[in-house]
C-alpha cells in the first residue's frame, strides 16, 4: 500500500487530486497539506511513501527534498505548464507533472516514483493546450457575467449561502444558475466545475476578471469545495 501526502493551496486541487489517486487500491491518502508547515508534521506522523506537492508551496525545494529523503520517501512537484522540469529535479524532486496532467498521467507518475524511477511529464504538447484554449473560449461565450462571477467564486472556495450574499441574492437563486452553469459546461456538481475551470486557462481568466481576481492557479481562499 501506498502512503501519499497531497500538498497544495488550492482546496479544490486538492480535492481533485486526491480524487484521482484514491480510487486506486494501492494507494491510500494519508493526509493534505494546505500550508507548508504541515508538510513535516504529516512527514513524521504518517511517514508516506510518495508526497505530492505543488511548486511554489514550499519556500526551499531543496529543504523538502532533505525532509524527505530522512523517511525515504519520494517527491512529485505539480509545476506550471511551460516551466522547465530540470531545476526541480537537480534539487531533488523525482518526479515532475503539470498542472494539466491527466488522472493516468498522475497515476503513471506516481507509480513510477514509487519504484525508484524519474518521472517528467511531456510538457511539449501545444496542440493541447491549443485545444483547451478553444474549449475554454467557446464556453465563456456560452456564460453570462453573472454565471462567470458565480464560476470565480465556487473557484475560490464558497459555499451556495456565501455566494448569495456576496451577490445580494437568495441561495435558492444561487441553486439555479448553478444547474445551468453545469448544463452549458457540461459537469455534474461543483468540483468538477471548479477543476474544469483551472484546466480551462481561458474560462479561468474571464472568470476571475468578472469577480475582480487573480485567475488560479493562485493562493485561494481555504475553504471546502465538496
């Protein structure tokens, strides 16, 4: 069995992530850091085989990478699309993926690490990223400013009631441009939204230009999306 430790300051990533790992037998979520400082008490305290952690959300890379290597353990970095994957590996990470990367992708990934091999995520794939770009655009067209608005905020965190009052409306009212929402995108429940919407670079801008801020990936407000 396969102890992992998923790190990252998006709840939502998070959540997604670990959904995707979870399912397999052989592995089994241990824990989830969602500040830097829980990373070595969740190191010592369950000891897991395998950390998966978002670049930037641990300030020494190399430090971790010293962390871990005491329980002989192993790192995957989750590394922006476009970012070179040799720095992260000369300082000791053993495997690299993008923020884009696949559930059997991920999975491969992890697997790989675990028997002591280097993975690194092709990240050549502008075909793709093209193609997301498309998706991403014929969907925004498909929403208006206040459904964008509504995306942002499932994004950052919040609850159908925090929604409303951030728009000075009632929750049941909320609960219906949410359906639609999920009709013209073509999800079935808030998660996968919110995980849509960061695969989705352009989707993801509008709609934290419609809310007033920062497209993720990004630091979020740290709240449950489930």
């Amino acid at each position: 069995m396969l102890k992992l430790v998923v790190a990252d300051k998006q709840p939502v990533f998070r959540a997604g992530i670990a959904k995707v790992l979870a399912v397999e037998d052989e592995m089994r979520i241990v824990a989830q850091a969602q500040t830097p400082d829980q990373i070595p008490m969740a190191l010592e305290r369950f000891r897991p085989n395998v950390i998966v952690c978002s670049v930037g959300f641990y300030p020494d890379v190399h430090e971790l990478t010293q962390a871990i290597a005491k329980i002989k353990a192993r790192l995957v970095l989750i590394a922006e699309a476009g970012e070179n994957a040799a720095p992260f590996l000369s300082q000791g990470a053993h495997g690299v993926v993008y923020r884009n990367v696949t559930g059997p992708s991920l999975l491969e990934c992890v697997r790989a690490v675990s028997r002591g091999e280097t993975y690194v995520q092709d990240n050549a794939v502008p075909s793709e990223v093209s193609e997301n770009d498309m998706v991403g655009a014929r969907v925004v067209d498909r929403l208006t400013n206040k459904e964008l608005r509504i995306v942002a905020l499932i994004v950052q965190g919040y609850k159908n009631k925090e929604i409303a009052t951030e728009l000075g409306t009632t929750e049941q009212v909320i609960k219906n441009y949410l359906r639609n929402v999920y009709d013209k995108i073509g999800v079935s429940d808030r998660l996968e939204l919110a995980l849509f919407t960061i695969h989705h670079r352009i989707l993801a801008e509008a709609a934290a230009a419609s809310a007033g801020t920062v497209a993720p990936p990004a630091d979020v407000k740290a709240a449950n999306v489930s």
